[in-house]
C-alpha cells in the first residue's frame, strides 16, 4: 500500500466516494413512469450478493418484481406503501427462517447495500415494511419456509419529489459514546 495520503488521493481520484452515496441519500417515494435499465438494475443486485452474513450462510434471496400487479400485490402487503405501485421495481427480501441468530442485519445489509449503489447509480428508493407475509408469499409464490419483512421500492426519481431531505438526524454527540456509555 502506498503512503496514506497518496492513498487517499488515488481513492478521490477513482471515484470511491462512499460517504457523499451515503450521506446523501434520503428515501423518496415518488418515481418516474421509466423501466431500470438491466445493467444499472444487475448493479444493485450485484451489490446485495456481496453483502456479508452470518457465518456466509447466505440465505437472503430477493424477488424482483417490475410488473404492475406484482408491484400492486407487494403494495398491498403493507400498511405504508402504496407509493410501491408506482416504483419502477419493488425488491423483495427474502430471509430463510432458519437463517442464523440475526437475520434482519443479513438483509438489512443486503437492502442497504442495494440502496446506497442505487442512489450513486441516480435511482431513488425507500424501503416497506411487509404487515401481511403470508398474502405477500401467496402472490410471489414464496416458499412456507422463507420470512419476507421488507421491501425496497426503487426507480426515478420524480422532479415533484417532496420527500427530499424531510426527515432531520439526531445530532452525533446524542448518539454516539466513546469507550463506555454516556461518554463523549
Ligand atoms: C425498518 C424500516 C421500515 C420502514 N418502513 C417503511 C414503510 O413501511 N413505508 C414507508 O413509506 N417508509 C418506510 N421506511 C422509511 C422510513 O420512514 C425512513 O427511512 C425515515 O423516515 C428516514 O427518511 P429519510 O432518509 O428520507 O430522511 C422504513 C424504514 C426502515 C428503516
């Protein structure tokens, strides 16, 4: 490895700009009528393979789901997401129930990855909760033995979007202690 801010320089230069993919994004709701295309949609798929899981079990699978009554059965699958009909795919994530002891931080993982590659990619997405599993595996055919909790709503973003950057963080030094509890 080079000197570190040689390092450094040759990351900005490549392009790796994790942070400002990161930072940046805020989920949105509202979407062009326009199809991802495969390349950028295998992308963001790429990126969920690569997410890490508990002893590499690897049990995440996810349904993609571009086609309208698809998108309408995902939609009506959950209490605060109807704004998925209108996504140009809906990703649906899928758990083996015999995934490990964590397997919301596997799919979390996966989920975040996919977003965070979307956003750098110009696609905007916001993630579902899934209220009713059991209609939502009848629709997609999903097998008894797989959990299905949430979704990710994806496409363009619409230039009416009124969802930018509505939701405020908590300051760092509210969340984060150094060493023991209540240290910052
Ligand atoms: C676990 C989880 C479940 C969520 N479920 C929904 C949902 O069912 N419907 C929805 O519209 N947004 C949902 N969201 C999106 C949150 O409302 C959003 O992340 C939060 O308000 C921050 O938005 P911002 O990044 O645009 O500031 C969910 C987010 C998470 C992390």
């Amino acid at each position: 490895m080079p000197d570190l801010d040689t390092y450094l320089l040759l990351m900005r230069l490549l392009g790796m700009d994790a942070y400002k993919a990161v930072i940046e994004k805020r989920d949105k709701r509202e979407f062009e009528n326009l199809p991802i295309p495969e390349e950028i949609l295998l992308k963001v798929l790429q990126a969920t393979r690569m997410a890490g899981s508990g002893k590499n079990r690897q049990t995440g699978r996810i349904v993609v789901v571009a086609e309208q009554e698809g998108r309408n059965s995902v939609a009506e699958s959950g209490d605060f997401g109807d704004w998925v009909k209108d996504a140009a795919v809906a990703l649906v994530f899928a758990i083996h129930s015999d995934g490990g002891l964590r397997p919301d931080f596997d799919i979390g993982r996966m989920a975040q990855n996919a977003m965070i590659v979307a956003n750098s990619e110009g696609l905007s997405s916001c993630p579902m909760t899934v209220y009713r599993q059991k209609e939502l595996k009848a629709a997609l055919s999903i097998p008894d033995e797989y959990d299905v909790p949430m979704v990710i709503g994806m496409g363009f973003p619409a230039n009416s979007s009124k969802t930018s950057r509505s939701h405020p963080r908590i300051p760092l030094e509210d969340m984060i202690y150094r060493e023991t509890w209540g240290s910052i």
